[in-house]
C-alpha cells in the first residue's frame, strides 16, 4: 500500500477534471478507463466521482505488471 505524507484531503482525493489533466486526457475518456480498464472511483451522485489518489496509484502499478 502506497504510504503518502499529507497535509490536506486535496492531496489525497481529485476530481474527475483533475485526475484527466494529470494523465493528459479528455474527460470523455476517463467513462473509458472505468468501465474497461477497471479505474477505481467514489460515486458521489450517479454522475459525480472522486478519485482517491491511492487506489488510482495501485491500479495503475497493476496494469504495469500485466
């Protein structure tokens, strides 16, 4: 389990928006990384999610090892 050093929630949760500019895509293609890749998120409202920055980095070291 990644260990972070925090000082605030926004260091550990991003938005949709957000978690899109970190990987430099469109938002539309986020719907394509949580229904076929298995991108793990917290629904909020049907269409409003976050994105807690440690279980984005674990799925993320899980398709590296694929």
């Amino acid at each position: 389990m990644l260990n972070l050093n925090v000082n605030g929630i926004e260091d550990i949760i991003l938005s949709e928006g957000s978690l899109a500019a970190v990987f430099g895509i469109d938002v539309k293609k986020m719907g394509y990384l949580r229904q076929e890749k298995g991108l793990p998120c917290v629904y909020l409202t049907k269409r409003t999610r976050i994105y807690m920055v440690t279980e984005v980095y674990e799925w993320l070291e899980k398709l590296s090892k694929v």
